[in-house]
C-alpha cells in the first residue's frame, strides 16, 4: 500500500512495530518514523494497518500513542479489520481528542494490493473523508462511502468477509458431497463457475478447493477465526443471530485442531474432506 | 422448454398430469397426448419435467408408465431435480427393460427458461447423450457432462442448489447485520455486487433482499425445503455432514411456519429479519 | 426379552433372521419356527424387535410376511425403533388386512432388559393394548400409554433418544472445555451428577465420557444415526425446525468418518475431543 | 445468602450499589456499609455477587474499588457467573495487591438459596479456601474444590449452565416434536423423567416448558444468553468448537428479537414452537 502511495507522488513516513522490513520501500523514497509518536507528529494524517484491535489500541493509547501525539485536526485512517466496538470507541477517544478517526478496511487478497484492485470502504466525517479521498484512491480500484459512522464500515467489510467465509464453507461441503458421489470436482468446479456463481469468490476459491491448494496462503485460517469471531460479536451487540457464522467457527476450529492454522482459510474444505472421510 | 424445442423445429408431444394448461403451446405446433403410454409409444425419446421423487414414479411405474410403455431402446430424459438414489433406482429399472435414463437436470429460473440461458447438466449412457444432444441444446445455451452414473447429474444439481441456498442463508443474515447496525441495504449489495461477488446469485437474490421483495417468486420457499431435503439425504447416504444444508433447512421451516411457504425462497431473509427484530 | 417372557410363563415361538443364535433360549423352554408365517399362524400375538425399517418391511410385505400370515384379528407389536410414517403405514396395512398394530418401541440399554428395568411406550388400540398388557408388563418396569396412534408411541421413543443425544453431544462439548481448562473430568463429572443433572443419562454417559470408555458398546453410533435420521425426518414431516439434531447428525458422521461406526455411541465426545486438539 | 450467614452465627457488614434493598436484612442484624471500600477495610473476606464481569470490574478497580481497599492479605470471593479470562485477569491482580482472589460460583435457582440447596463450587488458593469453608458450607449444601485456578471453578459452572441450556434447547424441540405428532406433552414428560432423565434439569424445565410457564422467572432470557456468550469467548479461547452452544445462542437471541427478554429462559422452547407453527 505504501508503494502505491509512493508511486502516485504522495510523500510517506513509515513505521513497522517489527524493525527492519522497511528497506525495498525506502528505497523507492519513503522515509522511516523511529516512532508512532513521530509519524503521528509529522503530518496531519495517518493511515494504521494493524492485525487486529489488541494492535490497534497498542498504537493509539499511552504516552506515546496516536491519542496523545496526532495534531488537533489530525486525521487517523484505520485500514485493518476491526470491531465494530473497537472502532467506535476509538472514534469517541479521538473526538475527545479534538482529532478525527475514519475506517476503511479494504477488499482483496494480497495479489490485489499492488495491482490496485483493491476496494476501499470508508466510513466517518464526509469533509475528512473528502480530504482522503486522493490517499484512498490511490490504493484502490474503487471507494465505497458506508456512512458518517466509521463503525459502519467496519460492519460492511466484516459482513462481507463472513459472506466470503460461508461462500468457502458451503463449497466445502459441496464439494465433498460431489466427491463421495463420483463427480470430478473440476466439472462441478466448471458448472458453478459458468453461471450462477460467475464471480472471484468461487472462481479463486473453488479453484483451491478443487485443486486441494491450501498451502498458497492469502489469509490464514487463525486470521479469519478472529474475523468470524468478530463477525458473531457484531451479531451479538446487535441482536442479530448468525448461525451461519457459527458453523464457520466451528469449522474453523476444527481445522486449526488439526494442524492447519497457518494455512490458506480454505483449508476448511480440507477440514470438511476429513470428517467426510476423504482426508 | 417445449416452445424452445418447437422453435428449434423438433416435433413434440405433450403430455401434462393436469388438463387444459396446453393451449399455448397446441397453437404453437405441439400436439397432445392423452396419456403417459401414448407419449412413450410414439417416439424414442420422452422428457420428463417433474415435481419431485414421487412425482416421477408416479409416471414410471404400474401398467401405464414409461417402464412398462416405453419401447425398447428407447431414452427417457428425466430434468427435474431428483434425490440420487431416485434417479439411480429408476435408472437400473429402465436398464432392465431394455431401456435409457438420462438425468439431465436444469439450472435457471423461470425467466431463463425462454430466454435459452438455462444450463443442462446431463448424465448417463454416452451414445444416449450423443443421441439426444441437439434436444438439449435447443433447451438450453450450455450442456455438462457429469459422467456415465446419471445420480452424477442430480448431485451436481443439488449442490449447486445447496450452494444458493447457503448464499442466500449468508445474505440473509449479512444484510440483518448491517441493516442492525445504521448502514443501507443498498450501499452493502453494491460492494458486495463489485467485487468478490459480482455474480448472479449475489446480483439477483441481493436485490432481491435489499428490496424485500420476496413476491416475486422464482422458486417457493416450500420447493426449497425439499431440496435441502434431498441434499442432507444424499449427505447421509454418503457420509457428509453438511452442517451449512442443517441450518438451512431450520430457516426455512421457520419461514414456512410463519405463513412464507409460497414466497420466493429468498423469504429465508425475511425470516432471519423477523429473528433479528427487524420484521 | 424372550427369556423374561418364558420367566413369567409365557409360551414363546421364536425365529431369527439369522440361524443358529436361539440355543440358551430353546434350551430355556422356547420353542423355534422355522419362518415368520409359521410364527404368525401359530398365535395371535406376534413381537417383532428389528434393527431398522427396512427389515421390518422384509418381514411385514410378500407373500411370506405378516400382512399376508397373521390371521384376522391378530396383533402385531413392533417393538423396534422406527420411523413415525413407517409405523403409520404399516398400521394402515394391517387394518386393511383385519389386523391391528401396536407399537411398542422400549428405552434401556442392554443391559436394562434382562434386569427387566426396562420401560415400555405402548401405542395404538386401547382394547389389544389391554389384552398385551402381561406381555408388556412382564417385559419391563413400566409401560407408558402413547395413545391410540401407534405413531405416538414412535414419536416418543425418538425424542427420547434424540434428547440423550443431545445430552452427549453437550457433555462432549462440556468436557472438552474443562479438560482444556485445566479441570479434572471427574470432577466435573461430581458437580453434574450431584445436582441438576442426577440421571441415569449423566451419570451412565458422563461417566464413559470421563473414563473415554467408548468401547463399552451399548447402542453403537451408526444405529445411533440412523435414530437421529428418523427423528429429522419426523421433523421434516411436520414442520419442526430441530437444528440439535442437525449437530448430533453432523457429529455422528464425523465420528464415523474417523472410524468409531462400530463403536459406542458416546464416542460423539472423542468426536469433539479430535476437534478440539485433544485426541 | 445474607440471611444464611446470618443464621450461622457470621457478623455481615452488606453494601448494595442500589440503596434501600436492605432493609430486611438489616433487621435480621446486619450492618449496611456505605461504600464498597468500608466494607473493605472492615474485615479480612468480601464475599461478591454480581451481574456481570462490567459490574465486577466497578467494585474492584479504581480508588474506592476492592483492589485499592482491601488490606493485605484479604480474600475476595467471587461467587457471581463471571469469564474465564476476567477471573484469571482479577486473581492476578488480586495477587500483585497481595491480596488472594478465590472464585465460588453457585448453583442452583433463587429458591435453592434461601433453602440452603446451593452448590458452592471454590477454586483458588487451598489454605484460603479452608479459611473459608465455614462460610460457603453455611451457604449451600455441598462444596466442591475446583483447584488452585480461581478460572477453573469459573469453567465449571460456565459448563454446567451450557448444559442446562442445550437440554433446555433438546427439550424445546423434542417438546415441539410430540406436540405436532399429537402426543401429550405431559405424557411425554412423564416417560422422560421417570427414567433417564429423572433429575432436576428435566423435571423442573420439562414442567415449565409442559406448562408453558414462561412467567414463572428463576433466571432471564437475556441473562442466559450472557451466560451462553461467556461459554462461546471461553471456548474460542481454548481452541474448543461448541455447536450447541451456537445453537442456544441463535435461539436466545430469536427468542429476545420476539420480546422475551425479561421471561424465564425455558422460553427458548417458547420461541422453538414459533418457529414450528404451534404459538
């Protein structure tokens, strides 16, 4: 993301909690913060990439942290994927702060990054969101604008990865079930992928499943358990049951009892082969 | 299906279990046949387009069906969605009387139909599907071939319906999600429909949903539990769980005990709204 | 059971579907025929004890079979587990041939029966209900009235079963998260039976759990499936949505999927203990 | 449980974060304190009894909470239904204060307490816990020791209340079963309990739910569902996949989108015959 700031003119700070990985994008003219204190300091504007919410609030409370350090008026872009809480709260601490909190987690496997297809959700004040906009869509194919409330945009992309994760599920049950019936799982691979689900996530997807390619890791099956895990915290401040989700979670689980938690999240179709006794 | 065949200038007789719906197609150049025996005696190749399981023994068995009428060699083409040990039992009775079956299941809704967008999915005897190709062709824009087993046929058929059953399930719940937390239903189909999910099982049944419009129906909720029925019987008899057909099939129960038995399937969204205290 | 019938001076005609097994009982003062017409003509009351519906149609249907032997007015008890429709339309066959159906599914383990521990449903007429009653009485500790739906009398020995199920799948669940918390499983199993929970149901299962003594078989967990399959399709029937059972029927399958078909059916918990990285 | 320590001999000093609850018990001789930090500095053991692990935290951090107030060497004792990880996290601090965090979660519906029919289940420090044992035995009818882990008797109470819950569930929908099918449910009820399932779980809830005596509240909907979310993070934190507390979990929330909210929790079995077309 930071090579595609770099490469549409915009001048770059850098910070990584692990030091030394920075050098490939230093060398294409990004220069290195020694701290969180003195990217936020520099400049009016902060973009965070952060693991998950424990990270998140790593680098935004505490003496040094983006609360205390970023300008009045600053801007702080969060682009993980985080809760819908998480988000709000941290919004409510930087207005209290007199600075400005959006969300805008994106869409894509890594491969999309630097190609640029990325989608970018944003969601928080419109006039900061206006002043981003050149950033956001730098790095991205498109912006989608969720709403005045940053949590908004944390929702639609948790919602859309829990659609991706049943999407994965179901194929995997599909999958075994045509399996176990004598089909070659490329002709049912091709019917699907022909009509009614003529789209990435059964076309990247089915592809793995079908292929049994699980070590080509895009997302690993311990990420996207805290994502469904966030997904069901959503539901459950909200009233929403998800049962759906639930059946993600124990999947999940299950696959990362079995040994593949570093693995691409479509292993849970490997899970699924094994307790149909294909595996 | 019978206008496209007539269209496509194949002589066709008819034969429908409720009189007086054939006017329309009389007029287009179809004749009637008064009973099951007459349409298997006069030709070589009988389609049949069915309900469900009992439906079609219900035209195969006892004196007058197409296994005591139909001649030798001939080819009977079931297209209905049937469960895999229907089609397979009916397929070794046919072969006993020196008959074909050809299972050779259809993938569209109602509007494909005219529109020749429908996908084939055949199976069976290799000749026999060489045989009636131009047929199938004429039905539909693309033809499968799931093998020589014609259960295949009806596997790929049913997991694919079981897949958009799991699709809509998940949107279901997704758009109870965000609609719960502040953000439109249509802002959430648009990134949905951008990206992963640019396809017509998000495309359809997402407008679908955002709009509410579960009068308009493609395929009732009461046809979609039989189904999912049919899916969990081909899971059991083959040793998949399939937890993601379980939590459908309990979401259309509700929905058909609270009165959505006629509505479009996607009424799984209305029932997960209801759930959600939003309807 | 027939050695408690011959103990309360009944006369008992015995045949098995497999030769060869009656030995101590003939030697007990049973005597053996050599078919079930025999069986059926020599007295008016017929017990039938089968594994599943299917055997019981082998001995109800064809020219050998119950409906064809059993004079008019004779009673047929079918003691097995069956499915709720199955019972219903065998009902409806012997009415229409003169005779009556009772059925009278029983609840206990093996061990249960020759300690005459056993309890027993009885559904169907209330006047050869009352003529059965020293049979049924001699068979175990109780006899429940059902109605005079013999289907009742189904329906309640499977949502009895379907609620022990229940009860070990959550007890698999339960333990795991103990034995992952540090606690011993016995004492775990201690604070359930001492109050809530001080059941022959968790105290029989909780304690296997506890030992993982799966290899004391007492109902092993392929029959164990084939109960739930009954109980959903009971459910299925009539519109009630049981996603529990879709749990059990998924745990089931894995479990047998791992091996444990032949096993006791609280290897469900060993199921979970694998999901959850402890077997 | 005031009113039993009372009655044992044991001088209570009470605070309520409510005013003017306690006038009964201070008739029966209690004092009342004015702040969680008199009742603190008034003596070596505070006994707490709270909601939630929200309300744990109130009373324990900050100035005047049990952290900052109670002498070296106090013990706490915990006997609310709080989080694995929030028990563990107060312990610890407990012990950096040098004061000693003991968990006594109870078991057991309001009218078990005054009864004197409490489990106490008592994990943490052993010498602490002899120290103690005059005032838990003088609250309920049995002690069980946990271990030396406060988290552990946490784990076990969470558990025991889990099973509660899917019985309950197992009962909602076996009850909804042989209703549909015509059966009594009293005659139903009567042929649980009389054998497997003779205990309290089934017999009071197989009662309530027999009865439709939603009204008659020993713990709220909305509070179980907490209960059930604590089991959920407890299980996603040992890596333990609980299906069927997903499936409670989505019946608790259906059950409070439809205004149960405040009634007894046996009306998930209120919301299951909803969903089964009988209420």
């Amino acid at each position: 993301m930071a090579a595609r700031l770099l490469a549409a003119g915009h001048e770059v700070l850098l910070y990584n909690r692990t030091p030394g990985r920075l050098a490939p994008l230093l060398s294409a003219g990004a220069r290195e913060a020694v701290s969180v204190a003195q990217a936020a300091r520099s400049g009016g504007i902060v973009l965070s990439m952060l693991a998950d919410d424990t990270a998140l609030r790593s680098v935004t409370e505490g003496p040094g942290g983006l609360l205390a350090t970023l300008p009045r008026g600053g801007i702080h872009i969060a682009m993980g994927t985080h809760g819908v809480e998480a988000i709000r709260a941290l919004a409510a601490a930087h207005a209290a702060a007199g600075q400005i909190l959006l969300a805008a987690p994106v869409l894509g496997r890594p491969e999309a990054v630097t190609a640029g297809r990325l989608g970018v959700i944003v969601g928080g004040n419109p006039a900061a969101v206006e002043r981003c906009l050149p950033l956001l869509e730098a790095l991205g194919r498109r912006v989608f604008r969720a709403g005045e409330d940053p949590g908004s945009a944390s929702i639609i992309k948790l919602a859309n990865n829990f659609l991706l994760a049943c999407a994965i599920e179901a194929m995997g049950e599909a999958f075994a079930l045509v399996r176990k019936g004598g089909v070659e799982a490329s002709v049912f691979q091709d019917v699907l992928t022909d009509g009614l689900f003529a789209c990435p996530a059964y076309g990247t997807y089915g592809r793995i499943i079908a292929e049994q390619a699980w070590d080509q890791v895009g997302f690993t099956t311990t990420l996207a358990l805290k994502d469904i895990e966030l997904v069901l915290g959503a539901g459950d401040a909200s009233g929403v049951p998800m049962p759906s989700a639930g059946v993600c979670r124990e999947r999940l689980h299950g696959a990362i009892a079995h040994g593949d938690g570093q693995r691409d999240w479509s292993a849970m179709a490997l899970e699924q082969a094994r307790l149909s006794g294909l595996a």
